[in-house]
C-alpha cells in the first residue's frame, strides 16, 4: 500500500469514529509524532556496533593468595609496560608485564605507610601509583616498587576526606580526581593533595545532571574533560576542566534506567579514557565492557557472562596499552584476561 492510500485509510477510519476533520488531522500529526521520536529513540537508545570488536588473546589467575593469584581483584593501572593490580581481598598490588609474568607485589592489610585496606581502582604515571583505600579513607601514593610516598585525605564529610573512596585519576597538570563513594560526590586535589573543589552534593544522591548515585571511578579525557562512573545511576557524566557539567549517556536519557541493551548499563564500576579519545566502561551486572567515544556514541561491546575464556563474571575496571589492547579486571573469576583489537 502506498503512503497516500495508508494515510487516506487512516483518516478514513478516524472519520467513522466522529471526529471533526481538525481533530482527525491533529491526530495523525501527533501520531506522526510518536512514530517519529519512537524511530529516533530506535537508533539512540538501540545502537548498533560501530567497531571490529575485540578477540581474546589470553588470561592469568586465579583464586588464592600465592603471587600471580586474586582475591577479589578491583582496579587496574598501566605506566612504562607494566601493569599494576589491586588485589583488594588479599589487600595488595601486583605487578605483571604485559604478556602477564608476574613481577613482585607490595602491600599488606593495615592503615600505616604502605600498608593498604582493600585497594580499589589506580592511577600511575611517572614512577608514582596513586592507591583509592576503600577501608582507610583516603589515597596513598607509592613508588612502582612499593615505598609510600605521600597520603591524603582522612574519614568525614568535609573537604578532603573521604567515605569510602573508590576510584582515582589524574590530569595532564598533576590534579588528582577521586570518586568519594559513600558521600555522592567527586572530590579534585592538586599535585600536593590540597583540596581544590568537588562535584555532586555531599550525601545527597539524585539523578539530575551534576548529581551521583554512588560514583565509583574517574577518568580524565585527552582533552582535560572529567568522566566519571556514576554507578547505581547507571550512566557515565562528563564535566568540563572548570567542573561545568556537560553531556551524560547510559540508556533513555541516562536517567538511572538500566538494561542490557547497547549502551545502556547495569552498574557502571569502572571507566578508562584511551590515548585516542574512547571510553571503556565496566558494565558490571552485564558481564561486560562497553567501548563509547569521547561523546558517549556507542562503539563495541566485549564479553560475556561465564567463566570460559573471553567471558566475564562482574568485570569492575580495564585498561589499554599503546597498541589498543585491552586489559580487563575479571572480578568474579579472579583473574585478569587481555584482548586485542580486530582490525
């Protein structure tokens, strides 16, 4: 049937309803309306993948204590062809190659120097290892080979301390970004660890733009532009380097809807932001990564949920070397599995 006739027979139909021609044509205008907005949602809200994708290369790990072993593996950070680890459950970091040989851990449980409670995602860059101490309440900075180096932050509400702090990262100038969990909100420090301002509203959660619901990482792009994993609100925020609020993405309207579809998220635990612009996220409850670029258009997908090869049981955090191959944190199958990209 052609479009005249579908439209003739439409209003036909309406007509035998009793309805005054203004009002047959202004239903078929909002008819045509939804429809409308009902494709658009289709392609923003139903993406289809834009990359190759990814193919397992390999895996190592497994449950324990022993060296080249995890107990609830969190983050994961890569400086000078290395890759540091936090072993959150054993309460260390370790350290591999990038073919994943072990090469020595550090830490032990405790809250003096060096000692860690429960390390969850890390930063490196220039000798330092920035450490969020989910137990301890605040960020430990240590050499590659483990000697502490300076610490911030303490327990509270205030500026400066923490509640359970998550994730870290930091910027081309030094500055330090840390998801403060349990307090809503993200907390940005200087080089020395000075508090400089934040983002959210102390303990209030919220889904409008700029507000958290338990924030668990950070990410900063190439272009200075904050990222950050707003986990229970299953969507990804963005701000400028002055901590403007700009663009947020993660199902319809990113307004804490989650699902398993393309884009959309079930708890976003970890977010890494590439050399090139591209943001890798955890989607935690979906046994997966998400690759999005800078403006949270949906590229790929990697993984699924299992304990096979390439398969996930709750993925919390990634990473990714010069040459685009991806490191991911196998939370629930205590291992650390890399991938390269298709071409």
């Amino acid at each position: 049937m052609s479009r005249e006739n579908s439209s003739a027979g439409s209003f036909v139909r309406l007509k035998r309803l009793g309805l005054s021609a203004g009002c047959r044509r202004k239903f078929l205008a909002g008819a045509a309306l939804v429809l409308t907005c009902a494709t658009s949602a289709n392609y923003s809200w139903f993406p289809s993948a834009k990359e190759p994708g990814y193919r397992f290369t390999k895996s190592w790990g497994s449950t324990g204590s022993a060296q080249g072993e995890f107990l609830q593996p969190i983050g994961i950070a890569i400086d000078d062809n290395q890759l540091f680890v936090s072993d959150a459950g054993n309460n260390r970091i370790q350290v591999f190659d990038l073919d994943g040989n072990f090469l020595r851990e550090f830490g032990r449980k405790g809250d003096g120097a060096g000692e860690l409670g429960r390390p969850m995602h890390l930063a490196a860059r220039a000798g330092k290892l920035y450490v969020a101490e989910y137990l301890n309440d605040r960020v430990q900075v240590l050499s590659f080979d483990g000697q502490a180096l300076s610490a911030f932050g303490a327990s509270g509400v205030g500026p400066g301390q923490f509640d359970a702090p998550g994730g870290v990262a930091l910027d081309a100038a030094g500055n330090v970004y840390v998801a403060d969990f349990y307090n809503q909100r993200v907390q940005v420090f200087d080089p020395e660890g000075r508090f400089l301002r934040q983002h959210g509203t102390t303990g209030e959660k919220g889904i409008r733009a700029g507000r958290f619901n338990y924030p668990t990482d950070t990410a900063v792009l190439p272009t200075g532009e904050l990222v950050v994993a707003d986990a229970y609100n299953d969507r990804i925020q963005v701000f400028a380097t002055d901590g403007t609020f700009l663009r947020k993405w993660g199902g319809p309207f990113a307004l804490n809807i989650s699902g398993h579809w393309p884009g959309w998220f079930r708890t976003a635990t970890g977010v890494d932001a590439a050399p090139d612009g591209s943001v890798f996220v955890a989607d935690f409850y979906n046994h997966r990564i998400q690759k999005f670029t800078g403006d949270g258009e949906f590229l790929v997908a990697v993984g699924t949920h299992g304990t096979a090869r390439g398969q996930f049981e709750r993925p919390t955090d990634m990473t990714v070397d010069n040459t685009g191959n991806l490191y991911v944190v196998d939370f629930g199958n205590d291992r650390i599995q890399k991938f390269r990209p298709q071409r």
